[in-house]
C-alpha cells in the first residue's frame, strides 16, 4: 500500500528537467523503511479525515491556552530582574544566540531535585532542541567504534532507531514482554536475562555493547512500566558489563499513578544518561529538552570534565543552541510551579489518566472476555501515558492498516513499526491523549469490528 512516493514530492520535481538524484547515492538512513512508514500514517491521516484516529502520540491541543506562553516569558524574564540582571543583558538573553549548553540549567538542575530525587551539577545539563537533539549528540559521542553496538528495549520510539540509523549505528532490539489483559503491568516488561543474553551474543559477535535505551515509564509504544525490580537489575548489568543506560521517561510527569524512582536516581555509578523532554508536561513547540550526562570524561593529559562538555560540542556543530524563547517559556514554567513540573500537570495528568481508562473501559465493554477469547484479541492495562497494545490474531501491516481506515473508519500504528529488527507483526498501538470521550466511544467500536472482520479472514 505504500505508494513509495516521498512525502512532498511534487510534480515538478518528478516531471523531469532538473537534477536528478540517484536514492541509493544518499545515505541509507533515508531510505530506512522506518523513515517511510510515518509518511504512510500521514498520508493515512490525509486519505481518510473522517476517520477517528488513534495514532498521534501528541499532547492535546484543548490543555493549551495562547495567553500561557507569554505569561511563562514574563515570568522568566522578570526572574532574571530579580537575580539582578541589566535590561541589556535580559534583552539579549532572549534576542541573542546563547551558550551552546543553555541558559537555564540551573532551574533545570532545581526541577530534577524537586520532582525526581535527582541530584547533579547544572554543568552536567545540556539544554537541547527536544528530547529527539538529546539522543542525536549523545549517541554520536559515545557510539566511536564500528563495533559498538546499541541495545534498544523493543518495541522501542522509533526516534532512537532512527538517531542510531542516521548515525551508521545498527540498533539492536531486546524484546520486552507486553502482558495482554488482566495480567499485572508490573510483571511484563524487559526482562534483564533477555539483556544479559543479548549482551553474549553481541560480545562473541566481536562487537562492543556500548549502551542499552529504555523509556521506564509509560512507554512509547507498548505502555509498559519498568518495574522497581527490574530498576535494580539493570543498574547491576550495567556495572558488570560497563554499560551505559539511555533513560528517557517523557510520560512519567503526565500521570498520576505511582512514580517509581528514576533510573537516574537510584543511579550510584553515574551509568544513566537521562533525556529530559518538556514536550509532553510544558508543551512540544518549545522544542526544549535536556540531557544530564554526569559522567567524568578523562583526556590523555589527565584533564576532567563532564559528558555534558562534549555534547554541547557536537551541539555547536548542529543546532548552535536551543532557541532561548523556547527556553525562556520552559523558564517560566519552571519557575511557576517552584520546579515541581509535576505539581503544574495535575489537572493534565488527570485527562490523560482519565482518557486512558476511558479507552480501557470501552474496550471491556465492548469486546467482553467471551468475545474477546472468540476473537483471540487482547490487550495490556497500562497505568498512565498516552499508549497501550492490542494483541491480535492477524497480521497487522500497512494494508491492513488502509482498510481500517477506509472500511472501519479508524486509524491506528502498527506495532511493527516500532521493532527495529522485525516482530510486533500482531500488534496495535493505540494512542489515547489526543481523543475525546465520544470518539473514543465510537473508535473502539470501529476498532472491534475492524478486528473482528480481519479475524474472520485470517
Ligand atoms: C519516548 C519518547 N522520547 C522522546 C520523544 C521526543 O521528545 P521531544 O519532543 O522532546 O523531542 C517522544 C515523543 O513523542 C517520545 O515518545
């Protein structure tokens, strides 16, 4: 069903008369399938706008109130009055290009304390352009051997596949259990056998497990939370086998089930890279996000400094530095709620908690456990965030995909998009922040009759 046609290409450029450009002459991230299959979701979305569509893993827009923004940059800049500062050196601060790691690392550096239990040096932050620049520099620093290899939990966001792949890394998939429904979301998961197993294979591979990304909590795709266990565990690998862990935990903050404790502050080793991102808890047109890399890096010279350093020096090669209006907005923010990120997404924590049970429910009742044994479907019971999976028994790929959409009227994601070596091939990832009670309501019952009609035919 994928056209094959790049998203945007016009007619122009394919009637001919310019340049043309061979794909297989540019890089082969570009035509990495995982690159295509998000254009295929648009022009899904495109194709069928009546369709209720379970897809965008995207805050929604009803929270949002235009007069917030200039409110959080009052808030900063009279901030910055207040520590003092001249009105030259404030209008520069915003109007100005600014330091590479960012202006706001120690409100960052107060909120990490405040909300987490995380306790590190504003010079271990760097301010980055979105939880996406984040993972782009920290993966370029420390992926330097062809051998080295990164572990993913998988089903994993396909914005670190795509990173490592943009970067000649070849990601390497873990497979987490996703329970289907009734099972404790608390036993499923990544297990760290299964990462100590693929730890051996990569080491007789000749290759150099160097890094293993999770997101901990609520995560994209699958819904999954790390278990405090499991926490434990896999800071114990990662000292025996001098791994680093990416932790990225965007959905933590924007639900109010029980938080259990950041990898990076039960951190004692300094192991845990953590990527921040305020798009979900602040908004995602700030494009602000973070990465705390404590880490000591040592010269030849015996001269110390943070991983943070050396970011921000691939930074100043990429993005020169995070828009400092962005930052001033996520400032402000920060500053509003005295760090507690969470305290200001109270009210936004209770929807998005409120419209996943809204979809747990209705998928209760509108395929009951008989119906649902007949069928062979299930699904897990997250506890927060803004995704879950539905086990079904049929192949779920991009055709199955434009029938819904055409048949059924309902969009989702296949679950096989988000497993960079192939799997998740009977998997739905169903997104739930972004749709009201109503469409909620009537999506599961398209989606029932989508499944029972693919059922059927399988
Ligand atoms: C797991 C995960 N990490 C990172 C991001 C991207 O964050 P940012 O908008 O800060 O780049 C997303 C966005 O959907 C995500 O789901």
């Amino acid at each position: 069903m994928n056209s094959g046609t790049p998203a945007g290409a016009s007619s122009l450029a394919l009637s001919g008369g310019g340049t043309d450009l061979r794909r297989e002459d540019l890089h082969p991230s570009v035509s990495d399938p995982v690159m295509d299959t998000m254009n295929f979701l648009n022009e899904i979305t495109l194709r069928y706008p009546e369709a209720i569509s379970f897809a965008p893993g995207r805050p929604y827009d009803g929270l949002f109130d235009v007069e917030q923004i200039f409110s959080y940059v009052r808030r900063y800049l009279d901030h910055l009055a207040q520590q003092g500062e001249s009105p030259a050196r404030i209008r520069e601060a915003l109007f100005q290009y600014g330091p590479t790691a960012g202006r706001i690392r120690e409100l960052i550096a107060g909120s990490l304390r405040a909300d987490e239990g995380i306790d590190v040096l504003a010079e271990s932050i760097v301010v980055t352009v979105g939880c996406q620049e984040a993972m782009f520099l920290t993966l370029r620093v420390l992926f330097s051997r062809p051998e080295d290899v990164l572990l993913v939990s998988s089903p994993s966001y396909v914005g670190i596949t795509g990173a490592a792949r943009l970067l000649g890394i070849e990601p390497v998939g873990v497979n987490e259990c996703i329970e289907p429904v009734g099972v404790n979301e608390h036993e499923g998961g990544l297990s760290c056998a299964d990462v100590e197993a693929a730890v051996a294979v990569e080491l007789a591979a000749g290759h150099r497990p160097r890094a293993i990304y999770v997101t901990p909590d609520h995560s994209n795709p699958s819904g999954v939370t790390m278990p405090l266990r499991t926490r434990h565990e896999l800071l114990d690998l990662a000292a025996r086998h001098d791994l680093l862990i990416l932790e990225d935990s965007p959905y933590r903050l924007v639900s109010q089930a029980i938080r259990l404790p950041t990898l990076k502050s039960l951190d004692r080793g300094r192991r845990v890279v953590h990527l921040g991102s305020y798009s979900k808890t602040v908004f995602p047109g700030a494009r602000v996000g973070f990465a705390v890399a404590d880490q000591t890096v040592v010269d030849a010279a015996g001269r110390s400094g943070f991983l943070a350093d050396e970011l921000a020096k691939v930074k100043s090669m990429v993005t020169v530095n995070t828009s400092p209006l962005g930052q001033a907005a996520v400032a402000g923010a920060l500053l509003e709620s005295a760090g507690r990120i969470s305290d200001l997404n109270n009210e936004t924590a209770k929807y998005y908690d409120d419209t996943l049970r809204t979809t747990l429910r209705c998928l209760d009742r509108i395929l009951p456990p008989a119906r649902r044994a007949r069928l062979g479907v299930g699904w897990n019971r997250p506890s927060g965030g803004f995704f879950l999976t539905v086990k079904v028994p049929f192949r779920v790929d991009n055709a199955a995909l434009a029938r819904s959409a055409q048949d059924f009227g309902v969009i989702w994601t296949p679950m096989s998009y988000f497993y960079p070596q192939g799997g998740g091939e009977r998997g739905i990832r169903l997104s739930t922040s972004y749709l009201t009670h109503d469409e909620i309501e009537s999506g599961i019952e398209r989606l029932a009759a989508f499944i029972a009609s693919a059922s059927e035919a399988s």
